[in-house]
C-alpha cells in the first residue's frame, strides 16, 4: 500500500527531476533553446531548459503561476533585454544563428519573432495607422499603395478586416476587447514575422472572442511557428499540436498534446492537468 | 483507486462525483454478478420462477447503465476531465456497456431457464454447464475485482483464462451437436441449452474487454486487439 501523500510524493519527484521526460527536439527546428538558465538578478527563474520549436506548429506552454513559462517565452524574442537584472545563459538560436550573439540586433529580431500580449495593447493610432506602424519603421513598403497592401492583407489574415474596412481611420482602442487582440496580431503579422509568440492571448476576452482568436491561430500555423503561453488547459489542448509542462522553472514534460492530456507520463503534469494537490 | 489518487483533487466536490461514480460501477457490477449467479442457478436447478425473476430484473441493470452514463456524461460537460480522469470516466462508460451486455446474457439464460424447466432439458448437461459456468462466474468477479483494485496484474492473468472458457465451451458444442445429429426430435432444447452456453461464453468475452479496460485506466495503453503474448510481457509485473 502506498502510504505516502501525494503531495510528498510529487514533492520527491520534482527533486528527482533530473531531465524533462518526453522529447524535446524536433525534426527541423525553427527555434532551439539548449540548457537555458534565467536569472533575476541572483534569483533563478528557469533552471536548464532545453526546447526546440518548430515550424507550422503551435506548442503551448503550461503550468502553474511563477513556473518560467512566461520567462522562457520572453527569451525567445529577447524582451527581457529591458530587464536590467535579467540574465540568461545556455543556447537560443533562430534558424541556428545565435539569439543572443553581438551580431544579432534585437529590433530586427523582434520583427521575425512577434509577440501578442495578454492584454490587447493598440497603440493610441488609427486601425490602420497601428498594423502600418511596424511595416514604417523596418521600411517595408516603397509607397503608400504598398503599405496599403500590407494593412488590408496583415487585417484579412488576422481575421478582422471586414469588421474594421469601413473605419480604418478609427482608434484601435474604439474596437472589442476581442477585435483590439486581433488588431495586435495583425500589427504583428504586418512585419512578416516567423514566429508569433503569445502569453495568455485570450484571458482578457470573452468565448467567443477567444474561439475566433484560436481559429485564426489554427490558421496563422500554415505559415508560421506558434509558442503559446496559456492557463487555460482546454485552450492548450485545443489549439497546439506539442504541449510543454513548466513548474518551478523546470521544464518538467514535453510532448503530443493528445498523449499529455490522456496520458502524461510524470506525475507532476498529470497533478497539474488534473486539478489535484502537489 | 489509491493509485489514481482520485481523493486528491483540490475540487472537494469532484472527489466525491468521482467516487460516488466508482461505487456505483462496482454496485452494479454486484448486480450483474447475482444476475449472472442466478440466471445459471435456474438453469441448472430447471427453476423456472428463478428464471423468470432473472429475466424480469434486467431492467435494474439497465436503469443503472442509464444513472451511470447520465453521470458520466455531466462530468465530462461540467469538468472537462482529462489525462486519468479522463481515462476513468471513458473506461467507466465503456465498462458499464459490457456489464449491460453482460446483464442481457444473464436475461437469456434466465428466459431459457424457464422453456427448459417444464422439460427438465438442462439436466443431462448440468455437470458440463456447471463447470461452464464456474469458470465464467469467477472470472466476471476477479475481472470486477481488478477493476475496483486497479490491478493490472490480476486483469491480464483474468483476461487470459478467457481461453479456457473458450476450450470448454467447444467441448460443450461438440457434446450438443452430436446429441442433435443422433436425436434430432429434441432440436428445440438442444438449440436453447446451446444459447445457454454461448451465453456464458460471450459473459467471458465481455470480462476480457473489462480486464482490457483496467490496463486501459491504470497504463494508459489500449490492449485490444493486441497480441496477448506482447501484453504480457509488456504490462505484467516480472516476478521479484
């Protein structure tokens, strides 16, 4: 008979951990992170993860508050560059060139890495004036028909342009909750990114805003890789094909997302995905 | 069910909606076996108001399949189970299916019971249907059993005696059907005796697909329609 709690026991078994169980490579990455530690000045916030993302997918990141998802997605594209305390060592390479080396600027980085936040954040502009803004400043249209052709085609792939055609000229911040967060992935789609990255896309809206926004992730996955950072288990077995557990800044399982969510193979996942104590 | 650590959830209420589910499995587990125990009673007794009872208690099995996935399918609505929860509510569904298949059969032979009593038809064959029927009957229980323990173990060694069952059903048929050839007048009550005994034999097969749930719930792994002998040496502990 087992006597021992499962809290202790799942206790033991984060102690144990001495890899991630699953595989965390892939067959042509298009994102690679090798034994990647990240520091808060001397706190460390993600201990040794290694993770590859690859391309047409979208893996979904799991765990409980404060595990390093959030962390680990930040690195992808160097946002916690603005942190002053933030360190990060081990390996993170795009297409294999180094994330972090001297020859790599962190502007041109972000555009082929795109991120949408929690929170739908139109800047203070125009529909149109908002998805135009980062096409602008990398220089990515010759004329104005151009750039038209960039807002019109980012606000058709983000699935918001025949709400918006009529009032381009309108305030971002004057749409839904649920139109201003696709309003931000097409500001992100505008730059022709590689990766999208997104932390907690949906928490701030409502179901149906939250399925439109994980139909047109199903859709952006043609062309693009997707990391998802999400609470929401059922949105995590919904819209990624690999799902990656984090707790306590390990990176405790990676895996299918049907074999994590039938059958997870450590215990502190299927603790997690389940509800229970640990 | 210590080792699914399903007391465990920080939801109180599912702890109980899980476990008020599992007692309700093994409740009408219970049943079926009095109705499988009873339905071979009149057989062999040629009790033809045992039988009759047998028969006419189905619908209980029935209403219980009915609670169960009623239950089953508001918990798969209102929490979103997954991984071994998940993996308990669909092998409860599943396993409820073969306890009502399993409580039909049980209904066969009691109807059966009552045409063969007026007859005392049965008698001739009681030692072979007896033993039939033991085999049949212990391995429902121990298939039950591993069930309600989670023992992968005991439903693999469960799951393997179907094979005997089979061997004595076909000595059983043999028996029958040369009877049949030799006095064709008694066709009728050989053809039922016959259905008696395909009866407690597809009450086997439904126990090997409860066995095969167990290993389903415990490992996560589907077995059906796997080389037994692969499962065996798979899933069954190696002796220490």
């Amino acid at each position: 008979m087992n006597t021992k709690s499962n809290t202790s026991a799942a206790s033991d078994a984060f102690d144990n951990l001495k890899e991630t169980v699953g595989v965390v490579t892939v067959d042509d990455p298009k994102m690679s992170a090798r034994n990647v530690d990240v520091f808060y000045g001397e706190k460390q916030a993600i201990y040794d993860v290694s993770l590859d993302i690859a391309n047409n997918e979208v893996i979904a990141m799991i765990g409980p508050s404060g595990c390093g998802k959030s962390t680990f997605l930040r690195c992808l594209n160097r946002m916690n560059d603005s942190i002053p305390t933030c360190r990060v060592t081990g390996e993170m390479s795009l297409d294999g060139e180094d994330l972090y080396g001297a020859g790599l600027d962190p502007v041109l980085l972000r555009a082929r890495v795109g991120m949408v936040f929690q929170k739908p954040n139109p800047f203070a502009k125009s529909i149109y004036d908002n998805v135009a803004y980062g096409p602008r400043i990398h220089g990515l249209a010759s004329n104005r028909a151009e750039l038209d052709d960039i807002v019109i085609s980012s606000l058709q792939k983000a699935g918001l342009h025949e709400e918006v055609q009529d009032r381009l000229d309108a305030p971002g911040t004057s749409l839904s909750g649920g139109q201003q967060q696709r309003l931000c992935i097409a500001r992100t789609i505008a730059v022709s990114p590689e990766v999208i990255l997104m932390d907690e896309p949906c928490s701030a809206l409502d179901p149906i805003a939250t399925a439109r926004i994980e139909e047109l992730i199903d859709e952006l996955r043609e062309n693009y890789a997707i990391a998802i950072v999400t609470h929401s288990m059922q949105q995590a077995a919904r819209v990624s094909q690999r799902t990656a557990y984090f707790h306590l800044g390990k990176l405790v399982e990676v895996g299918s997302t049907n074999n994590i969510f039938t059958n997870p193979r450590h215990e502190l996942t299927e603790n997690y995905i389940t509800g229970r104590f640990g | 069910m210590d080792k699914l650590h399903l007391d465990q959830h920080i939801s109180q209420q599912f702890n109980h909606e899980l476990e008020d589910i599992r007692n309700r499995v093994l409740a009408m587990g219970g049943l079926v076996e009095q109705q499988v125990d009873q339905g071979l009673t009149a057989l062999l007794e040629s009790d033809g108001e045992l039988g009759q009872q047998v028969a006419t208690a189905d619908f209980e099995v029935n209403a219980m399949e009915v609670e169960i996935d009623e239950e089953c399918i508001q918990i798969l609505a209102r929490r979103q189970p997954a991984a071994s929860d998940l993996r308990l509510i669909v092998t409860v569904i599943k396993v409820i299916t073969d306890l009502e298949r399993i409580g039909d059969e049980a209904e066969k032979m009691g109807r059966f019971a009552v045409d063969l009593a007026e007859a005392n038809a049965a008698t001739s064959y009681r030692k072979e249907l007896r033993r039939l029927g033991d085999l049949v009957k212990s391995m429902l229980r121990d298939a039950l059993d591993a069930f309600a323990r989670l023992d992968v173990d005991a439903a693999i060694k469960t799951a393997a005696r179907d094979e005997d069952i089979n061997a004595e059903y076909q000595t059983l048929q043999r028996l029958l059907a040369t009877h049949l050839m030799e006095d064709p007048r008694q066709v009728s009550q050989l053809l039922k005796i016959t259905w008696c005994a395909r009866a407690l034999e597809r009450i086997g097969d439904h126990s090997v697909n409860i066995c095969e749930y167990v290993v389903y719930l415990v490992k996560g792994r589907d077995i059906r329609h796997i080389n037994f002998d692969q499962v065996q040496s798979e899933f069954l502990s190696k002796p220490t």
